[in-house]
C-alpha cells in the first residue's frame, strides 16, 4: 500500500515545533491588536492554510471572526492588478469598520498575497496584513513581504499540515 511518510524526504517541522510557531505569532498578533471595540476578521485563504488557521486562533485572547476565500492568481508578474480569480468572497457588503488579518500557508511568487491584500484596502478595510506559516523569499516574482511570518524557508517543495501536492498530504501533521 501507498505509504504518505516514505514520499517524505525530511521533516522540516514537526508538531512541537509548529505548535511554538503558533504560540510565537499568537502571541504578537495579540500585542498587535490591542484595541478590543473593533472587530478582528481571519480572512483564511483556503484550502492549505486551514489547518493552520484552527491552530493559531486558539490562541488569540480577543474577539475576533473567521471568513474565508478561495483565489487564484495568474497572469504576468509585471501586472499587479486585477490578475486574480475569486472563487470564494467573503460574506461582507462593507469592510470598513474591520481590521483584516489575511492567513496565507505559504508565500512563493508573492502575487497571490500582494494581489489579495490589495483587493481588500481597495475594498476600504480599515486595516490589511498578513500572516502567513512558511515563507520563500528566493522565489519572489513581485515586491511583497509578510506582516507575520513563521519561517522562512528555502526553494524546495512543501507538503503536510494543510499544504498539498496535487491536493494530497493536507492531512499530515507535520
Ligand atoms: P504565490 O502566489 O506564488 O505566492 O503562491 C502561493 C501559493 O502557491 C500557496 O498558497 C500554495 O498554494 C502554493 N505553493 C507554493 N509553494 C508551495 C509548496 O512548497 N507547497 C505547497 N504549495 C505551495
Ligand atoms: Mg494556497
């Protein structure tokens, strides 16, 4: 039978290490919104960073409400408007009196959160950061830099723990 852990080559965090990864950016995110009267929105990009998401708002000690979207980004890296697909939008009309915290799995050419985040304060957000698990800088194709980042990792392929290759492994914890 077809056994998920011998396709692994190595395991670059474990559960331990992902949980003090969650508490580290918990935590300043935590510090970072200490205004309690307006509300915190997790805007979860879906699907590979769900696993994460569940984990890191257990441990936010504000109010706070969850919305998810599913895009896709295509299109030249020397255009940075409009070349995104919204498959899932949110459930919201106006996001003015919202600050959005955008949960990302993992950041390669960049274009998928600058488009997004820029999608959002065009949509007048009162604030719009990111967050994102993993993070490859030597793959950017557009200017773009995390708010929260909880490693930085090099050029190499990344499954486990909600990220998938062909939409498998998203169920290992690791
Ligand atoms: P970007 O728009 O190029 O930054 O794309 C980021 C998206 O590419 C992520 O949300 C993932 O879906 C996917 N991706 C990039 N690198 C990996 C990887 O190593 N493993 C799994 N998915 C990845
Ligand atoms: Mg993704």
């Amino acid at each position: 039978m077809h056994q998920m852990k011998d396709d692994i080559k190595y395991i670059l965090a474990d559960e331990n290490k992902i949980a003090e990864t969650c508490d580290r950016l918990a935590a300043q995110i935590n510090a970072d919104y200490p205004d309690h009267s307006r509300e915190l929105v997790f805007v979860i990009v879906l699907k590979g960073s769900v696993l994460f998401a569940t984990d890191l708002i257990r441990r936010i000690n504000r109010p706070c409400t969850m919305e998810f979207m599913k895009v896709s980004s295509y299109g030249a890296a020397t255009i940075s408007s409009g070349q995104i697909k919204i498959h899932l939008d949110l459930m919201r009309e106006s996001l003015e009196q919202y600050d959005l915290l955008i949960i990302e799995d993992i950041v390669d050419s960049g274009r998928t959160l600058s488009r997004l985040t820029q999608l959002l304060k065009n949509r007048n957000a009162n604030s719009v950061k990111t967050c994102t698990l993993l993070d490859k800088p030597s793959r950017r194709e557009v200017p773009f830099s995390p708010d929260y980042c909880g490693r930085v990792v090099e050029d190499e392929f990344v499954v486990g723990y909600g990220l998938d290759y062909c939409e498998e492994y998203r169920n290992l914890p690791y």
